[in-house]
C-alpha cells in the first residue's frame, strides 16, 4: 500500500529559528513529490520535486528530494509568524499523473 | 482569473440526505479532482477526472458520484449523507497531457479550491 509519512507532526518554535520538516514515502512508480502550505483554507503550492539532489528554493524555504532514501525535507530559515501552518507533503505515483497521496501534515507554530 | 471555486463553503445535512458540492475552474484545465481531509489524516482522493465524459474512482470512492459532462464543472454527489462523511472538501484541478500512450496521463501542479466545510448530523 502507497505510504507518505511526515515528522514531525507538530513543531513549536520562536521566530528566527529555522526548522527542519520531513517527509517519507513509500510508493509504487514514484512520478513528484510536491510540498503545500495550508492556512487555514486551501493548499497552496510550495514546490515540485521530481530529480534527487536538486534543491529548490524560494525566498527562506527550500527542499530537496533524496530518491535513494525515499524522503524530502523542507527547510524554512529565519521563520516569521506568518509561516505558521499546516506544512502537506505529497507524492503523485502510480501509471497514471495527478493521484497525489497526502501525508498527515507538519502542524507548524512560530511564536513571537 | 477566479482560479477554481466551490459552492456552498459551509452545509449541515441530516443523515440520508442528498446534496451536490459545486466545483469549477476557468483555466481550461483537463485534470480534475476531489479529496477529503480529516483530522491527522491528510488529503485522500475520492474521485477524479482526466478529461470531459472520463471520471475514475481515488482511494475512498464509497458513499460519492461524480459526473463530467464539461471540461470547467466537476460536482461532487453524496447521494444518501452519513456522519463519516463529514468533513472538509477539497477540489483541485491542473493542466495534463499524454505521453507514452493514451492511458499515460501526466500532470502539472494541482491548484486548490477553497473547500466546503460539510457536517452530517
């Protein structure tokens, strides 16, 4: 059975700090890895990760994705309070694109 | 561009009833799908369409119809509502093309609608 886990679930931290979250996968046919930031509402897209070893950025945040080890992490430096959400990761697998399987989610809060 | 919107953002049923969760998108996109998220669950996929007339089932098809009669509209129906189905629902769609055969669907980045909030009593 298709798997994507994330740790951790939850994460308190004060501004400035950087954070460190991590996703695992186990799939079938591995196509992208994709990570979404949700607030309160909708997912919104972050990055799609599709080569091992190459690191996306985009302004503090950035991920990579390690094939050999299924996983990704996403860093965020210097956090702000505005980065407190709930942090998806997501890989799309199988024979056929779009089917996305959601880990449970990194519960993200930045104190001030 | 509206990007993809869904009606109603809020709805209490009772159990037994039937209702239609509205999705539509204006960015012509041909993929297109609905999934649920419960707490400490994630996102799982109920349904999804990879183009008008063609509806397929996702992980948690149980209990939900969809039809696809337009490239811009894909509702969600519950046809007779339980309290397990309540939830948030989420609709998302995203540009997709073919390759390496008609059944080797790929696809770009899926964008979120704002979802429904559903409660079955």
């Amino acid at each position: 059975e298709d798997k994507v886990v994330q740790s951790p679930l939850s994460l308190v931290v004060h501004e400035g700090d950087t954070v460190t979250l991590n996703c695992s996968y186990e799939v079938t046919n591995f196509r992208s890895l994709l990570w979404y930031k949700q607030e309160k509402k909708a997912p919104t897209f972050l990055f799609m990760l599709t080569s091992s070893g190459i690191e996306k950025k985009s302004g503090r945040l950035s991920s990579i994705l390690d094939k050999k080890e299924l996983s990704s992490i996403l860093n965020i430096t210097a956090t702000q309070t505005g980065d407190s959400a709930i942090y998806l990761c997501a890989v799309e697998a199988g024979n056929q694109g779009g089917k996305l399987i959601f880990g449970q989610g990194t519960e993200l809060s930045v104190k001030p | 561009n509206a990007g993809v919107t869904q009606t109603p953002k809020f709805q209490v049923l009772k159990t037994g009833q039937s209702m239609t969760l509205q999705c539509a998108q204006d960015m012509n996109h041909e993929y297109m799908s609905w999934y649920r998220q419960d707490p400490g669950m994630g996102l799982r996929l109920i349904h999804y369409s990879v183009g008008a007339g063609i509806t397929d089932q996702g992980e948690v098809p149980n209990g939900y119809n969809v039809s696809r009669s337009t490239t811009e509209d894909f509702p969600l129906r519950l046809l007779s509502a339980a309290p397990s189905q309540t939830s948030v629902y989420f609709c998302a769609s995203s540009y997709s093309w073919v390759s390496g055969g008609p059944s080797f669907v790929n696809t770009d980045t899926q964008y979120f609608g704002p979802g429904t909030r559903l409660t079955v009593l």
